[in-house]
C-alpha cells in the first residue's frame, strides 16, 4: 500500500493551500455572515483548474486525478465550505458525468467552458417530495415529435442562482409493470420555459446558493440528451458515488480548521494557571478529534484511489462520506467546547465551521442513506 503523494499532487496541494490561506480564509466569515455567492474566489478558483480538477486538459481541465481533487477541495473547504461545495458541485456533479456519459458534442460545447470556469453547472436531481428516495421524482420529459417537452421542478439545487448549465433527471418512460425509467438532459439555465425560485435560506454554507428550478414547457433538442434513454437513474448514481468523495473532502477540511483553531486556542489560553493543552479533559479531546479526523481522510483517499483506478467504488464512497461527515459534526462540537464561550461567538469561527459540518450528513444522500448503500454491498449475493 502506497501511502506517498506524488509530486504532482504534493504541489497542486500546496498551492490550494497557499491559495485557501491568502485569497479565501480572510474572506470566509464575511461570505457567511452575508450570505454572498464569492464571485473573485469562483473566478480564481477557474484560473487554478480547480473546476475541473480531474477533467482532461483537451476538455478544459487541469488533466489531474480524483485524488489531487481530494486535496484540493479539502484546503478549500478548510478557508471556505461554501467556496468548497461551489467547486465540488462543478467538479463531481457536472463535469464528471458529461465527461464520462456525455457526446463529443456535448463534451466539447458544455463540459469544455464549464471545467474551464468560465461557465458554472449545476445538477437536478432532488424535488420538493423526492431526496431520499430519488425514484420517485415526478419531473417528466416527453418526447413529441423530435424535441423533449421537461415539465416539473428540482429543489435545493446548489449553484442554481449562478449556473450557466444544469443536469436533469426526469421520468421518460414507465413500464408495464409500473416501473419509471428516468433521463439524464443537460439544459441551459437560460432556457424559455426555465426559471428559478429565491435563494434557499440556510443554516449553514450559506455563501453557496441554492434555489428551485422550475421547468415549464421547456423544449429540448435530443442532442441535449446525456447517457441512453431510461439509463438516467443510473448515471444518478453512478455521478453521486463520485460526488460523495467530493463531500468527504469537504467534511475533511472544515473537521481540519477546527482541529487546527483547537490546538492553537488551547495551548494560548490558560485557566487554572496554565494553558488549558495541559489539561487532560483537552488532550483526549484533541486526540479524538485527530484519530477521527485521520481515519476519515484515509476513507476519503481510498475511495479517491479506486476511481482512479477504475474500479467500482460505490461501497467506499459511500463508507467516506458517512464517516467524514459524522466525523465532522463530533469535531466541530468538540472544537466548540474547548472554545467555550469563544467558540459560541463569530470570533474564531469555529460555529460556523459547526454549522457548515452538518449539511454533509445530508445532503449527495444522507448518512441513512449512505448506511443503506453499504448494507447492500455487504449483504449482496
Ligand atoms: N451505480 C450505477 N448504477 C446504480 C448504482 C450505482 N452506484 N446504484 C444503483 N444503481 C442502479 C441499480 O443497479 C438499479 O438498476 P436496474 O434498474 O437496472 O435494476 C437502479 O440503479 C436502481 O437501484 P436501486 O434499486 O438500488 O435503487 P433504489 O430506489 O433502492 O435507491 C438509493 C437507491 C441508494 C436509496 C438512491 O435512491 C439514493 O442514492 N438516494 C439518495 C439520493 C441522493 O443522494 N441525492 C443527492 C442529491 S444531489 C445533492 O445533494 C447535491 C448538493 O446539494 C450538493
């Protein structure tokens, strides 16, 4: 088992640090206390390659890998989680499956200025009856004559405000014996017959927006069509087992900000006539909060490796996102408590850190689901 980063990625690491700690941490507590969308630091991030990280370079990538990616989103989620999930929406949610189900056409026209930066993608899944359970969801694309007819509505859609390009799921054909069979359509957001509701109001990632799209009669070409007809379920899934690594990571850097503010506060501060790090009730909490912290990027790391490797990763996924995220809920509360009442302020940072934590136990699927997903790996057969 190889353990050492390779030069590239040490350095992509590196400069997403640098990165992070100049141009996005200053900005980070502004960004949330007024929930502003960061336009300079989305544009930045494009001129690093950092939307479209492991995109190749002929479709506008930085021609990287999934593990690179990994380290990328986790110094950018360590300054920012907004900054964080903008990038992994853009990387994970869109440009993977148009790359990796798309046509030439579509890889050429779309994923090329969206993995560029120079263009933002979004992705349609969840509806206002329809998160867990994805199946169900109601959105309906009808073929009439040579053009799609959408009609329905997709809520929570992070980078929906923004986008230039989404993704969308809709019901195209049910069988006999009821069964739906969805399609993947990639649709301009500013399509006639598309529009958005307001800005969803968050508890936390609160710099990252999101909105309901509705669709109207919107009309689409075939062409616009992503994967075979009825297959779009499974491109779903297939784009989420991804896209659950991209949320790890991102649980990863914001468990990291906490750990690394928690060390510093508690060897500053003192009580008792000494710095509280003397304290044994702080060591066991900082030890936890590393040991977990440590398992998760291992987690996270592997799963990255094997989409590498072009091996099936559901199960490992789905084992990174639902231990990063719970993980990260633990040290953040941790991280709050050996704050005290610093850390119940907007001084270090730290609740917002705790609040931007808890959106990853929910949302590419939540922990429920992603312990529904293991089960079924282990129990299949
Ligand atoms: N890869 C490829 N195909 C897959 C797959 C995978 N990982 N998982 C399932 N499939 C296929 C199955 O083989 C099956 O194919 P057939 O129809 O040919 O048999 C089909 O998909 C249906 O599979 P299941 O019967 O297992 O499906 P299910 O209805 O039981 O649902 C589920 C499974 C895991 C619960 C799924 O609905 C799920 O993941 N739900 C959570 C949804 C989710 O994560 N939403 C996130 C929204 S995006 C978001 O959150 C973005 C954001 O804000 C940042």
């Amino acid at each position: 088992m190889e353990f050492e980063l390779t030069e590239e990625q040490s350095m992509l690491q590196q400069a997403a640090r640098d990165f992070a700690d100049r141009e996005i941490a200053p900005a980070a507590a502004e960004l949330d206390k007024e929930a502003r969308w960061p336009t300079e630091i989305v544009k930045k991030m494009a001129e690093l390659g950092f939307l479209g990280v492991a995109v190749p370079t002929e479709y506008g990538g930085a021609g990287l890998d999934t593990v690179s990616y990994v380290l990328a989103m986790e110094e950018v989620s360590r300054a920012c989680a907004s900054c964080g999930v903008i990038m992994s929406v853009n990387n994970s949610l869109f440009c993977d499956p148009v790359l990796k189900f798309g046509t030439e056409e579509q890889k050429r026209k779309v994923l090329t200025p969206v993995a560029q930066g120079e263009k933002l993608g979004c992705f349609g899944l969840t509806e206002p009856m329809s998160g867990s359970d994805a199946q169900t969801m109601v959105t309906s694309a009808k073929l009439e004559s040579d053009r799609w007819i959408i009609e329905g509505s997709k809520n929570f859609i992070t980078n929906g405000p923004e986008a230039d390009w989404m993704l969308v799921f809709a019901v195209t054909d049910i069988e006999p014996s009821g069964k739906r069979r969805h399609t993947a359509f990639l649709v301009p957001m500013s399509h006639p017959g598309l529009s958005k509701g307001p800005h969803d109001e968050k508890m936390g990632i609160k710099a990252a927006h999101s909105c309901t799209v509705f669709f109207e009669g919107v009309e689409l070409e075939d062409k616009w069509r992503v994967g075979e007809r009825g297959q779009g379920f499974k491109v779903a899934m297939a784009t989420l087992d991804g896209g659950r690594i991209g949320i790890a990571a991102q649980a990863l850097g914001i468990s990291q900000a906490a750990l690394g503010k928690s060390v510093a506060y508690a060897k500053e501060r003192k009580a008792f006539g000494q710095p509280i790090a003397k304290f044994q009730a702080i060591q066991f909490m900082i030890s936890d909060m590393a040991t977990e912290l440590d398992a998760a990027r291992l987690l996270t790391l592997r799963a990255a490796c094997m989409k590498d490797a072009g091996v099936r990763h559901t199960v490992e996924s789905a084992c990174a996102k639902l231990y990063a995220s719970e993980a990260s809920s633990r040290i953040t509360h941790k991280a709050i408590q050996i704050h005290g009442g610093y850390g119940y302020t907007t001084e270090f940072g730290i609740e917002r850190h705790y609040r931007d934590a808890r959106i990853t136990e929910i949302y590419e699927g939540t922990s429920e689901i992603q312990r529904l997903v293991i089960a079924a790996g282990m129990l299949k057969g």
